[in-house]
C-alpha cells in the first residue's frame, strides 16, 4: 500500500523531470539557432566587405601592367598577372558566398510553377556556355508544384552549369533532366556522361569550398553545389548524388514541405507560375 500511495509523487517527480529537460533541450536549441543566425550574418557581412578590396587590387594590378608593363622585368609581370588572377577567382568567390548567404537569409515565396517551363528557360539560358559545342539535351515531362521559383530555378541552373562544364572533355555531351519515384513524392535528377568523379568523397560534395576535381582541370569555386542542396533543404527536400571516375554523374533532389515559409503567405494565397 505504501507503494502505491507513492507512485502519484514519483509521477509527479517524472512529470517535473520531463518538463525540465524539454526546457533544456528548447534552450539549447534556441542557442543552437542563435549562433548559426549570428555566423550566417558574419559570413555575409564579410564576404560583402570583401568585394571592394578585392576589385580595388585587382584594377590597381591591371593599371600597373597597362601603364608599366614596358618598363617592368619579365618575373614582375609575371607576378603581376598571377595575382590579378587569384583577385579574379576571390572575387568569384565572394559572389558565390554572398549567393549562399542570401539563399540562408531569405525567406520562400511559394508559387505554383510550371518546372517545364523553368527547363527550358534554363537551359536556353546556358546557350552562351555549349557555344560550338555538341551537346544533347534530354528532358522528360515536368510537373507542376509549389515552390520559391527564382530559388529552385537556381538549383536546376547550378546542376545544369555543372553537367555542361564536367562534360566538356566528350566530344559529344549528353544531359538529361527528369524525374522518377510516385506523383505524390517525385524525385527528379540531372544525369550526365562527363567525367564523374570517386564517390570515396561524396559525402564532401555539397560542403562550401570542396571540389572534386582540380582548379587547373575545372574552374569553379565549390558553393554552387553547395548553394542548391540548401535551397533544396528549405523546401524540406534532400540532395545526393551518384557517379563513378570517367562515367558521368546524377544528381538527384526531392522538394518536401518548405521549412521556412514566409509567414505572410497561407497555403491558399499561392500564386500560379506558368
């Protein structure tokens, strides 16, 4: 009987218990939050002071081989033209940045959006990049579905630009852009047959800066990769990816529910996007 008269205060005690450690954990998280909120308002503000300097060396490097470069050494212009290369690949750097960086900052504006339409528009967008080139495109039949338009154009845009520069040692590039898995949870993907790479490394493919391949073969800075898989993730969607050394790539993405909808936005105020 003792027993049981204790077991409303052991109830009570675990109740308490219970309440204490959700209050931790919401604490701990809010923190969490914080600290992520406040290093994504460095890295921007950083990457956006950055710029100015940057240009600045650069355009004093450029005047000086313009103006000087006659009476100069060969070993100085030499120097010269380096560093006005690596202030170029910075500045590339710094744009990819504060791209990443809005993306974090920004909140979704859902649309109902023809991703047909959006292919197409992409990749005519992507001319100037096949040039001379002889590339096939291939794009299966896209649906319609509510998401930031100008974000997931983006994602679409940065696998799209991706596919055509891996691709550019076959004399004959062959992109394709479709989509499989059930209508209620489609997964769509952007395959190539360019030069792939080790998936030894994939679990580094979407971290900022990474590269698979090496500058002097590739250009690139390592965020666009990067910049999509976190659009993705805002849409409550995943990335990943599947390739092999010398066999080409395919990336695959889902768009779930978003995470972070604008709040002013209520599902029946979506827009249509043709």
């Amino acid at each position: 009987m003792a027993r049981v008269r204790q077991l409303p205060k052991l109830e009570e005690e675990i109740r308490q218990l219970k309440k204490k450690f959700e209050e931790r954990v919401d604490q701990r998280s809010a923190e969490l939050q914080a600290a992520n909120d406040e290093l994504q308002a460095l890295t921007y503000s950083v990457s956006h002071d950055l710029r100015a300097p940057v240009r600045r060396i650069g355009g004093f490097c450029k005047l000086l081989l313009e103006d000087f470069a006659p009476a100069l050494p060969a070993e100085a212009i030499a120097h010269l033209k380096r560093i006005g290369d690596e202030t170029r690949r910075m500045g590339l750097m710094l744009d990819d940045l504060l791209d990443f960086g809005r993306v974090e900052r920004q909140p979704l504006h859902l649309v109902r959006t023809s991703l047909q339409h959006m292919i197409v528009k992409t990749i005519a967008e992507l001319e100037d990049e096949v040039g001379s080139r002889h590339v096939e495109w291939k794009t299966a039949a896209l649906p319609r579905l509510e998401c930031d338009p100008r974000m997931v154009k983006q994602v679409f845009h940065n696998l799209l630009s991706n596919a055509l520069k891996f691709t550019r040692p076959r004399p004959r590039a062959v992109i394709e852009v479709g989509r499989t898995g059930p209508r209620s949870a489609p997964v769509f993907f952007v395959r190539d047959n360019g030069v792939g790479f080790d998936m030894q490394h994939a679990s580094k493919l979407f971290d900022i800066f990474q590269r698979m391949h090496r500058a002097e073969d590739f250009e690139g800075t390592g965020v666009g990769l990067a910049t999509a898989r976190r659009i993705v993730q805002k849409h409550g969607g995943r990335m990943w990816a599947e390739a092999e050394p010398h066999k080409g790539a395919v990336f695959y993405f889902t768009l779930g529910p978003p995470v972070h909808v604008n709040s002013k936005m209520s599902s029946s105020k979506v827009r249509d996007r043709g």
